[in-house]
C-alpha cells in the first residue's frame, strides 16, 4: 500500500509505502505508485503513529458484561490505538501461568496488537508467570482498587526483586490507603450524581495518599535498580518526583490519564458516581498544572486506565458503585483536540501517545512513522473536531466521563498495514477490519 500526501507531525509532507511485512518500507516524497499498488491519498490529513496505550482494563476473563476483547478493540481502533496493555485485575487475575494463558488465549479476538500484563497477589507465582511472554509485571496495586489486588511494602520489594533479576519493567498503582480521609465518606453523601457523592471520593483518596506512596515506591525502586513505570498519575508533585527520580539517576517513568487532564472535581459534581475512580479527580488547580506538566514535556506518557463499568454498575449509591471509567477511544481525539486548540504541540501528543510509551517499554517497532516501523498509523484530518457522544464509541460499557466535550477523531487505523477501522467522513458510517491483533513480546 501507498499512502500519499499525508503531513507527518513534524509538519513536513510524505508519502509512506507500507511492505507486504506489514512494516514501513520507505517515507519519502514522490514515491509513485506500483501496478496493482493500493493508494491512499492523504492529501490534506495527518498521518500518525497508532497509539501504544499502556493500560487497559479489557476485562476478560471474567467481566465479558463490561468489555471483551472484541469490544474494547474495536474501541481502541475507532480511536487510533494500535496497541494495548492489559492489566492483571481480571477473573481470575493475571499471576500465574494457567491465568496469563487464559487471557492470551481471549485475546486472540483482538483488533489491534497487545501486550498481557502480570500482576501480584499473596498467591502469585513468579516462576510460571515469568515464564510467559508478559508485557510487564503490573499494575501491582499498593492500595485495594477494582478487584482488591492491595499488597504491602514486603510483597512490593519481592515483587521488584523478582522481576529486576529478569529485567522485567514493573508498572505500580501508587496510593497509600493509610493516608485516606475516612471521615470524607461519614453522613449523607445523597443520591447518584450529586455533588456530595463525586467530591467526596476525591476527598477521600487524597492527593497526599498518592503523593507518599509514589515517593515511596520510588525509592524501593531505586535501592534495587528496578525499572518502574508509575501509572495514572493524578497530581503535579507525583509527577515531580518522578522527574526528580529520574535526574538522580532512576529509570523511572509516569503515566497521566486523560480523565486527570481534562476532568477535574468541578466536573464531578455533575458526573456524580460516573466520575468515581482510583486515583480520583484533583482540584481545577491541580488539574492546571498537570496539563502545564504535559505541554512542557515532563509528562512521559499519557495512558488511559481504560476501566469500563455498566451503566447499572455505575448507578449505584457512592459505597457500591465501582471504580473507573472508559477511555481508550477518546485518548487521541482529546489530545489532538487540545493541539487544535494551540494548547500542545502535535509532537507533543504523537510524543506522549505513541513514542515515549514505545520507548518506555523497548517496543522497538512501534510508535513512530519511519523505515522498518511497523505499519500502525492513523490519519486524521487535525482540522474536523465533533463532539464526543457514548452513542458513537464503541466499548461495550455505552457511556463516557467526556460527554459533551470535543475530540478530533481518526478516519482511518492501521495495524501492520491493515485496516481495523475506518470512518466515512461523509456520513459517519464506521467499518472494522479482522482481528489481526498479536501479543507484542512474541513478534
Ligand atoms: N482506576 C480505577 O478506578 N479502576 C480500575 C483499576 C485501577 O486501575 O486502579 C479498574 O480496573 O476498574
Ligand atoms: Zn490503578
Ligand atoms: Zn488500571
């Protein structure tokens, strides 16, 4: 296939030939088409690297109600992801072998490629689940959240020690349960959806419980040079002190969600239950200086924490409602909106979604639009923001926390030169390819 035209986020005007490996052969100008040669004339859109979304929550075995595979796939391609990482709190969860081959087995149905994480429970077993081609050990859950995978200091560092004798990055979900405020849940916290019941969840876990545990969990890192990537990190000085780790010398990296980006406690108030997840919603200003944080380049990654619920689910009073929203879908179009907007540069965003997360984790292939790259890419016109409605997304959970605000969407993906989506931009009417997904760690 040649893809003609298209403006790179560099600014500079390519045309790219993908090879029959599914990898990109040339990127170049004037390259013509050969007989039979499949042309995609890009004129006037930008093409992308796919998105490499680090963390996600597809919910098989076990939560097939809230997403399968298939589902959060095909949500995923709809929104230019190209790759995923799933987490281990399903049911059963990811610590053993017989628990990551189940999952490797369901994820066959995926659209786009991905990588299967392992995680830690009193009764993992390092030995089987090492033994696998595993994405990461993670998310190790410091604090109980969907699935009340919490672990203590000891069964943290022998988790670090067990993976760093294996050179195995380690992805850890950073809250300190002991520093919640559980007086921010006594008396009437009122029904689903009002403000009480969505700030006090955000009072509850507080910015100090997540601040402590990231500090803490970076220096059990450091004292044994582990590499530790600290997922959805929802405070400026967490993201702070991942900067510091690193200039002394740490291999550390932090991940931000869009939910942290763009939502914050003044939208919870109207999200009620909706906006309830682990680590909450900031204040505005906090919030503010986490985007700052992402426009300067100190954010490494923005990743989703894509974590569908039913609506029924979500429904439920302040105590029983779970924790978590979806995002995979809406990770480049808010991004690329916000770009539209002047607010970040279009390499900050092909940066924060695409290369860095790559590079983070050694995928030597993905996340860039160059010769001998595989072919993920997404071509998008930078131009064409539309609201964001659940009714048009795709994950099975039929409801999102970014209703209302705007997103520029994909017309067309690409996982190794194949088409999984593709969106008329005429008529909106969408179409999936096959699922030609692969476990990352085994090509
Ligand atoms: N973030 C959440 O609030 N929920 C996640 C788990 C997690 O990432 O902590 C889930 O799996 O539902
Ligand atoms: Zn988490
Ligand atoms: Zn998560």
């Amino acid at each position: 296939m040649l893809i003609t035209g298209a403006t790179l986020a560099d600014g500079r005007v390519r045309d790219v030939r993908i090879g029959d490996d599914g990898r990109i052969d040339a990127v170049a100008e004037g390259l013509g088409a050969d007989a039979g040669e499949r042309v995609l004339e890009a004129r006037g859109r930008h093409l992308l690297p796919g998105a490499v979304d680090v963390h996600v929550h597809f919910r098989e075995p076990g939560g097939s109600h809230k997403e399968t595979w298939a589902s959060g796939s095909r949500s995923a391609a709809a929104g230019g992801v190209t790759t995923v990482v799933d987490q281990p709190n399903t049911s059963p969860p990811t610590v053993d072998g017989d628990g990551f081959d189940e999952k490797a087995a369901l994820a066959a149905e995926s659209l786009v490629d991905y990588g299967i994480n392992g995680g830690v429970t009193a009764d993992w077993d390092p030995e089987s689940l090492f033994d696998r081609p595993l994405f990461a050990l993670g998310e190790v859950f410091l604090a109980d959240s969907t699935g009340d995978m919490g672990i203590d200091a000891d069964l943290f560092a022998d988790a670090l020690d067990e993976a760093t004798a294996r050179d195995v990055p380690v992805t850890v979900h950073a809250e300190d349960a002991t520093l919640f405020d559980e007086s921010a849940l006594d008396g009437d916290l009122g029904g689903i959806g009002t403000a009480a019941t969505a700030d006090a969840w955000s009072a509850y876990r507080t910015a100090e419980a997540e601040i402590a545990a990231v500090e803490r969990a970076l220096a059990t890192a450091a004292d044994r040079d582990a590499r530790v990537h600290v997922a959805h990190t929802s405070t400026p000085e967490a993201v702070d002190a991942v900067s510091e780790a690193r200039a002394d010398g740490a291999s550390a990296t932090c991940e931000v969600t869009p939910h942290h980006l763009f939502l914050s406690r003044e939208r919870a108030r109207s999200l009620g239950t909706f906006g309830r997840m682990n680590p909450p919603l900031r204040s505005e200003e906090r919030r503010e200086a986490l985007f700052a944080r992402l426009a300067e380049g100190a954010v490494d990654v923005v990743a989703t924490d894509h974590a569908p619920h039913t609506v029924a689910e979500k429904r439920q009073g302040l105590a029983d409602a779970p924790s978590g929203v979806p995002g995979v879908e809406t990770l480049y179009p808010l991004l690329l909106e916000s770009a539209r907007k002047g607010e970040l540069s279009l390499e900050r965003v092909r940066d924060v979604a695409a290369a860095n997360p790559a590079s983070a984790f050694g995928l030597d292939r993905k996340g860039r639009v160059a010769e001998g790259y595989d072919a993920d890419l997404v071509l998008v016109d930078t131009a064409g923001s539309r609201e964001i409605e659940a009714a048009a997304l795709h994950s099975a959970c039929a409801w999102t926390p970014f209703e209302g605000l705007r997103g520029v969407f994909p017309e067309v993906t690409l996982v190794r030169g194949e088409v999984v989506y593709e969106r008329d931009p005429a008529t909106g009417a969408a179409s999936f390819g096959e699922a030609v997904g692969r476990n990352v760690r085994e090509s």
